[in-house]
C-alpha cells in the first residue's frame, strides 16, 4: 500500500511539471508577442515619425531634385565615357594610357569643355579560340572572307561560351554589358523578355547596371543632406549609411529605387532602424541606346564586309532610332602622335533623351584592327596549289583586301614574276624527274612530288610583270600574267595587303603552271604540183592530229577530238564539226562516202579563207575536270585545184585513180596564188583523139572508149541543167564500109567543174582512103590492112584467097569468097570463071579482083569435065583425074601422119591417110574410097582405119 502511494505521489509532480512548462512557454510567447506587437507599433509609430518628418520638411521634392540631378549626370557621364565608370571614379575599368585603354575626347557641357576618355569598345584582338590574330592566318587560315560569320557561329565554344559570346573573328567585342548575371532585371516576370537578355556578364562590377547603381547611390549621398530631427515630442532622425540604389531596366529605359537607412529615436524608447525607398522614373533611353550599340559592335566584330560609317541604320540593325538618333564617325589621323592615331570614335547622339537642352550624347571607341586578305585559293580544298594555269592561259588576280574600319588598303606583289624571276630547270641534275626531252621520249607524265624535285634557276632582275599589268595600273589591286612554256613549275608569290596604318596580311599563293596538250593539225600534200593548204571543194583530204599529245606536266591520254571549221570571210560563219574517238587522230573529207562526180558537195562547199581548229580532250589527276588544248590550221578552199598530170587524162578518160587525174578543166595564171584558180569556159577542150579505122570499128571504138557520158549519168542527175549531147557519126554508105576512115573526137569542160570533163562531145568522120569495091562479088577482096583501130593513117589491103573483107572483120554470114556461086573455071589465080573444066567458086587474087578458082570439083554434068581416074602431081591441072589432098603416112604409123598440103596420085593401096577435123582441130585417120564412076562420094561405110582400095581419094 505503501508503494501504491508513492507512485501516486510521483505522477502528480509530473503532471504538475508539466502543467508548469506549458504554463512557462505560454509566459514567454506572451510577453514575446508582447514586445513583438510593441516593437511592431514602435517601427509603425518610428516609419509615421519619417513620413511626417519627410511630409513636414518637404524633403521628398528635395530628395528627387536630387536624385534627377545626380541620375542625369551619372548617366551623362557613364555614356561620354564609353558606358564605363573608372576605378577612380568608383567603376571596374581601367585607364592606364591613351591609346590602349582609352581615347581621351573633349566634350562641351553648358559652354564648359572638359575631356572624357572614353573606353574601347571594340578590342583588336579576338578571344575566341579559332580565331589567329596574326598574320598570315589572320583572322582565320585559309577560310574565306564570306564563311568567317558563318564558321564563327557554328563555333559553339564561341557562340555560347559566356566569354566569347559576343566577340568576333575581327575583334572582340568589350562593349559594357547591361547587366550582371544574378539581376532581377533578368527575371522574365518583371517584363516578357528582359532587355538585359543577350547582353549580360558573370563581373558584376563590370555591368552598367552596377555602375549605375553605385554612382547614383554615391552621387545622391553627397547630394542630399539629411539633419539631425528633434520634434516636439523629443523624437530624432538620423542617417545610419549610404543609402542603396536599385536600377529598374525597362525596354528602352530605366528607373531608379534608393533605399536609405534611417535611425529614429523616439521620446523614453528605444532607437528604431527604418528603411525610407525613394524612386526616380529616367527619361534618358540609355538602355535603348546600349541594346543598340550592342547589335552594332556584335555585327562590327563578326562581319568583315560591315562598315559602321554606312551601315549604322540597316534595318538589321535592332533597337535603331532613325528619327531621333545620329550617329557619327570621328578619327584622329591629323593626331601624328597619338597612340589612337588610326583608332576611330563613335558618338551616337539621342535627341529623344534630354539633359536639360542637350541631347545625349553616348562616345564609344573602337581599336584599329588588323587588314584581312580574302583567302585565294581557285583549286579543291585538298589541292596542295592555289592556282593552276596553263601555259599561255592568263592567270587572272584579284586580291580583296579589307579594313575592318573600312579604310582603303594597299596591294603589293612580292616573289615570282615581280621581284623575281624562275624559270623551269628543263634539264635538271635529276634527269628523270625535270627533262622535258627525257619524259617525252619515254612516254612519262610529271607527279606532282615529282615536280617539287625540280630545280629552278632564280634571276633577279625585277621583272615587275604584275604591277605592269594593264589591270594593275587600272585598279592598283588586280594584276594578271600571262605564263610562257619557259614558266612551267611551282611558283611562290605573295600578295600583301597594307592599311593606312602600316599593319598588314599577307598570303604566299602556290601558283603550279603546266604546259598545254600539244595540237598538232597536218594536212598531207595530195598534189606535188599544188602548194601546201590549198584545198578544193572537188577533191578528197585528210586533217592530221596523230601528232598531237596530252600536256607533258599534267600528263593523262587524249579522250575525244572535236574537228571544226570556219570560214574566216563570212564573220567566223561554222562550216561543219565533228567529234572524232580517241582511237582516230584524224578526219577524212568529207564526211560521207563521195566519188568524183558528186564530191563537190562536201563539208567545206564554200570557197575562201578557213579555220580549221582541232581541240583534243584529255583527263589527268591534276586537274580533275581534264584537260583540253586547241590549235589551228589556216587553208584556203577553192573552187578547183590546176593539178597536172601528163600521164592520165581527165576523168572520166582515165587509167588510173580518177582524182590524180589531170585537173584539165581547171587553170590558174599564178599557182603560188589560189585566188587565180579558176574553172574553165565550156568552150575549152579537156580530152581529144584522133583515129583510124574501119568504120564498123570506129563506132564500137567509139562507143567503148569516148563516149563516157554513160559513166556520168550521177553527175548529170546533179546537174539537171547538163546539156547532153547525142553523137551519131556514123551513117555510111554500104560502099563505104570498107574504107578507111578518119575519126576525130572531142570532149569540152562544162565550165562547172575542173576535175572532170563533162561538157558537149564532138565527133567528126572523114573517108581517109577508099579500097577497091570490085563489082557483082558477094564479099570484097579489098578493105582496110587491120581490123584494129589505129593512131594513124592505114592503107587499103587487097586480101589473097580464102580471105575477104567480110571475113577478115568477122563479119556474120562470111564465107571468105568473094563469089559462092561455083563457076566453070580453071583453078588457081585469074582462072575464075573462065569457062575452064572445073566446076569451082571464086576467091580473092590478091590484087582486088575475084579471080582466084578454090574449091573445084570434076563435074561431067558441067563444063565437059572428064574423069578417067588418072592423077597428077601438078596441082594446078585436071585433066579428068582426081586429086588427092592429102599424105599418106609412113608404113605403120597411122596415129604419125600429119597434113601436109601436098597430093600423091596414084594413092598407095593399102595406105592410111590423115584428116583433121575442123571443129576440134583432132587428126584422124581415114580410109576414103572413090568411085569409078566420076561421082565424088563418101564411102558410106568408111571408118577409121579402114585401107584405101581405090586409085583415087577425095576429101569430102
């Protein structure tokens, strides 16, 4: 029970404890809200103490006199002197020495001048990483001008590093910043879009609204002079500290909040600290000024080709005020001493934001930047050489030289061509890299290494060639050459560039310059008697490029050759072209398949002066789109060539080829002088012949040797208005056919063309010699003495027996009697006809008359002939016996026996006797019988080797 007690006991002294610290908590937030709610309504009844002292003493209207005063005037101040505040002044910037930190400028302010140094805002070197502020590579190797804005800005460690931000390739842009990174002014609740973005810096002290802040601030200080306040109720007002000042940024403008620090003693109380806010609302468009600025020095620093001096109120200039705002450009170049000598000065004066009767007036200052050359360089990006050029090719220069301030610049040429001169080492030290002889024997093109190899012969005679060239003294920038075959290599010539300065930027181009393909064009001699390069429009020729050759420095093969031709009197008009492979280096004329009779019309159909050009194609891997070199023949076209040959005629009476015929129809009074080439008249003979014959020989003569105009039938279809004429000389009496006559042929030029004779023909015939016509015979026994046409003159022939006229020129139906009808004659010579005792036909005596009796046999039936059988060796008699005509062969050699003309009576009994047979001309032996009854008669059963059992034999 006991214990039950003290646990009791225990619990009520916790409760109590407990009940005591809530007791005590609420004691203290008692007597705290207490002091609180007095300290509440102290600070209440100290901040009514301040409002009625600033109400009563009408120091609001003093402190914003002031504060007006001392905003403008730091304000003022702030842009005379290039939007900065020095460190003596209370700002960040440092003004060590004119011409590196600052321009000092003289500024009238109410009649009163006083100097200003105004900070650069424009530094002359770049911060950004890619950029070279030196030269060669200034601002950036080999880029050109018009990609540094765009390289810059791919160029994210400068277009987003806070650092680089707003720098440039030409300058880095140090102009002051607006505000610091941690401003409220870049809270975008206070505006849509603070104009703080774009231009803000992690130095605060470094911002305009820094330095604004804090000069006000320390301006106002000085300005407003508060005194110590006794009221009647023994209170006291005092300023604890400089008072702070906030700078409100609007989109053209700025206000301005202080906050001063009040102490306020009231009557039996404790002092009470208050903070008084006074606010200023600017009329000065400082901001819209410096957000102006900012876009104008960001485009001065990034484009080289932007010129402030005319370019200030571009459109994409932002935040410009045309009507409101001047800009202008001072420079210093009469200060001769002045480290800012070629510096240059901007005042940008704002009519819209006054100060008192001034405008304001804003200075910014700008270093002299370095000139930039626009990078040269006319071959692909990874080709070692800047310029390719080939021999006799102008190389043509045009330098672009920039001042960033936009100044004139100077151009100079140094190296090859200008103070020096080199020249290829054809046959250097090293044989097969640099001999021209050498690689042109052995089919061998130039590497690029290679020529690098070469050696070069350095004459220093100043040749000057650049700067005396025509473009050069137009411009003093541009400059052109133009390379000769001794210029070929790699050469080094350095273009500077020079402001008025003196400072300078310079590249060293790499100029390699090649020798052209080598066109050749050879127009082989068709005529040895017509001089070179005279062509006909009626003649076949050839144009010859095998000669020609790629370039032997580029090197590659020719691909394609293109033919062309102009007439050089008719204002260059083109007469044909033609692309020919690289497998024919030559070009026939004309074009189509021609023959002499319509070659006139050709490809080169127009007579005159010509221009034969042949350019040949090439590839190399030096130059990637090939290579092409031209070249040029001179010929003159005439309507025909005076080609003599004494050993052919004229087409078409020629033997051979029909060109190389003799030009008959074509003459010249001057051949060194083609305009004297000229056709003949149609009066002019080109062919003629004289020949005898007979007449029937002279028409087939005729007809298979001179009349040719068969062989012209294409000629005439394109001449339609040839005259053609029809030749018929023959028409003689039938007395007259064997006679020998005289044929006199003539053909005439048609005076249209000179290799052909193609005109009238003429034939005229004329009776030479007239040959005896015996009267009454069936064939003349006398005629011309060859049945082949002549050259000159033949006689009449009297024909012997067995030949006539008629036979012996073949005619059809000639027996070679001049009389078939068998008469009593006598036979032999003179015996025909003459009523002797044998039956016969006449035949030729040889003297013109038909008295030969041939062919005779004994009739009994006619002229009283009489048979008896008996022979005799005497041919030339009768007597009634037979005659045999034929030998007899030797004793059993039958297949020996050969025609002898000769006759044996009595014949042989027994013997065999020979024969030939006329349409084979095969001897064979025969056994021919006779009777008895005077009847000559083929034994009808004769046969080949059959013995002879008569005493006479006849041939039938």
């Amino acid at each position: 029970m006991k214990k039950k007690r003290e646990n009791f006991r225990k619990g009520q002294f916790a409760v109590f404890a407990l009940i005591g610290i809530v007791l005590l908590i609420m004691v203290i937030i008692i007597i705290t809200a207490s002091v609180t709610i007095a300290d509440l309504n102290l600070k209440k009844e100290a901040q009514q103490t301040v409002n009625d002292y600033l109400e009563a003493s009408n120091i609001d209207y003093y402190i914003y006199t002031c504060m007006d005063s001392v905003v403008k005037e730091a304000v003022e101040e702030f842009s005379l002197q290039g939007g900065n505040y020095y460190e003596s002044q209370g700002g960040g910037v440092k003004a060590t020495e004119p011409g590196k930190t600052h321009i000092p400028i003289n500024h009238t302010i109410n009649s009163e001048q006083k100097e200003y140094n105004v900070t650069y805002s424009i530094q002359n070197t770049g911060y950004c990483p890619i950029v070279d502020s030196f030269a060669p590579n200034w601002p950036e190797s080999k880029t050109r001008l018009l990609g540094l804005y765009g390289l810059y800005n791919k160029e994210s460690s400068c277009l987003f590093n806070w650092k680089y931000g707003v720098s440039g390739y030409i300058g880095f842009n140090n102009f002051t910043k607006i505000c610091p990174m941690t401003s409220e002014n870049l809270n975008p609740t206070r505006s849509k879009k603070s104009p703080c973005f774009g231009s803000q810096t992690p130095f605060t002290n470094m911002s305009a609204e820094y330095m604004l802040e804090k000069i006000i601030a320390n301006k106002t200080e000085k300005c407003i002079n508060f005194s110590i306040f006794t009221g009647s109720q023994g209170h006291n007002i005092t300023v604890l500290d400089k008072p702070n000042a906030t700078l409100i940024i609007t989109t053209d403008s700025f206000s301005i909040t202080l906050s001063y620090p009040f102490i306020v003693n009231l009557k039996d109380k404790e002092p009470v600290l208050i903070r008084q806010n006074f606010d200023y609302e600017s009329d000065l468009r400082i901001i819209l000024i410096m957000r102006y600025l900012t876009n104008l020095f960001s485009r001065e620093s990034k484009d080289i080709f932007f010129s402030i001096k005319e370019n200030y109120a571009s459109d994409n200039i932002k935040d410009f005020d045309g009507f409101n705002m001047d800009l202008e450009v001072i420079e210093f170049e009469n200060c001769t001493t002045c480290l800012y000598r070629y510096d240059t000065m901007i005042k940008l004066t704002d009519h819209a934001s006054k100060i008192g009767n001034r405008s304001l007036t804003f200075y910014s200052a700008i270093k002299n930047r370095n000139p930039a050359l626009d990078y040269i360089h006319e071959t692909s990006d990874e080709d070692y050489y800047d310029i390719l050029a080939e021999e006799n090719e102008t190389i043509n220069l045009n330098p672009l030289g920039i001042d960033p301030e936009n100044y004139k610049v100077f151009y100079d040429y140094i190296g090859w061509k200008e103070t020096i001169d080199e020249k290829f080492d054809w046959n250097g030290s090293n044989q097969e890299n640099c001999s021209l002889q050498w690689r042109k024997e052995n089919n061998k093109s130039f590497q690029p290494h290679e020529i690098l190899n070469c050696t070069y012969k350095n004459i220093s005679n100043q040749p000057l060639n650049w700067t005396n060239s025509f473009e050069y003294k137009r411009t003093n920038r541009s400059a052109t050459f133009k390379p000769k075959i001794t210029d070929i290599g790699i050469h080094n010539l350095t273009i500077k560039v020079t402001d008025k300065s003196g400072k300078i930027d310079w590249q060293t181009l790499k100029i390699l310059v090649f020798d052209k393909p080598h066109v050749e064009i050879k127009i082989p001699k068709i005529y040895e008697d017509i001089p070179l390069n005279i062509i006909s429009i009626e003649d076949f020729f050839l144009l010859n490029g095998s000669e020609s050759r790629p370039s032997i420095l580029a090197g590659g093969e020719i691909t394609e050759y293109l033919w062309k031709s102009f007439l050089i009197d008719k204002n260059g008009e083109k007469q044909f072209e033609k692309k020919t492979p690289s497998t024919q280096d030559y070009l026939e004329l004309p074009f189509q398949t021609n023959n002499i009779q319509n070659i006139s019309i050709l490809n080169l159909s127009k007579k005159g002066n010509h221009t034969i050009s042949l350019t040949i194609f090439t590839n190399t891997n030096l130059i990637t789109s090939g290579q092409s070199g031209t070249g040029y023949k001179k010929i003159n076209v005439t309507e025909c060539v005076p080609h003599n040959n004494t050993e052919d005629q004229i087409y078409p009476y020629n033997t051979k080829d029909p060109f190389l015929a003799n030009h008959t129809c074509c003459i010249a009074t001057n051949i060194s002088d083609p305009t004297t080439y000229k056709y003949q008249s149609n009066t002019t003979k080109c062919y003629e012949q004289t020949r005898y014959g007979q007449l029937e020989k002279l028409k087939e003569y005729y007809d298979n040797n001179l009349n040719k105009s068969a062989n012209l039938t294409e000629y005439y279809k394109i001449n339609p208005k040839k005259q053609t004429d029809e030749i018929n000389p023959f028409t003689p009496s039938s007395e007259q056919e064997n006679d020998v006559y005289k044929l006199e042929f003539s053909a005439y030029c048609d005076g249209k063309r000179g290799n052909i004779c193609a005109g009238k023909l003429e034939a005229l015939n004329t009776q030479e010699n007239i040959c005896l016509d015996a009267e009454g015979p069936n064939e003349r026994c006398s005629g011309p003495e060859s049945i082949t046409i002549q050259k000159y003159l033949m006689a009449c022939k009297n024909y012997t027996a067995g030949t006539t006229f008629e036979s012996y020129f073949e005619q059809i139906g000639a027996t070679g009697n001049c009389s078939n009808e068998k008469k009593c004659s006598t036979p032999g010579n003179g015996k025909y006809d003459d009523d002797g005792k044998a039956f016969c036909v006449g035949q030729c005596d040889g003297n013109g008359g038909c008295n030969y009796a041939a062919q005779c046999e004994c009739d009994i039936t006619k002229c009283d002939a009489e048979c008896d059988g008996k022979g005799t060796t005497d041919p030339t008699t009768i007597n009634g016996k037979w005659m045999c005509e034929y030998a007899c062969a030797e004793p059993n050699q039958p297949n020996a026996c050969t025609f002898t003309n000769k006759e044996q009576w009595p014949c042989t009994n027994g013997k065999t006797f020979c024969d030939t047979d006329p349409g084979t001309g095969i001897t064979c032996t025969w056994d021919i019988k006779c009777t008895n009854t005077g009847i000559k008669k083929e034994e009808k059963t004769c046969r080949i080797g059959q013995e002879c059992t008569a005493n006479g034999c006849i041939r039938q």
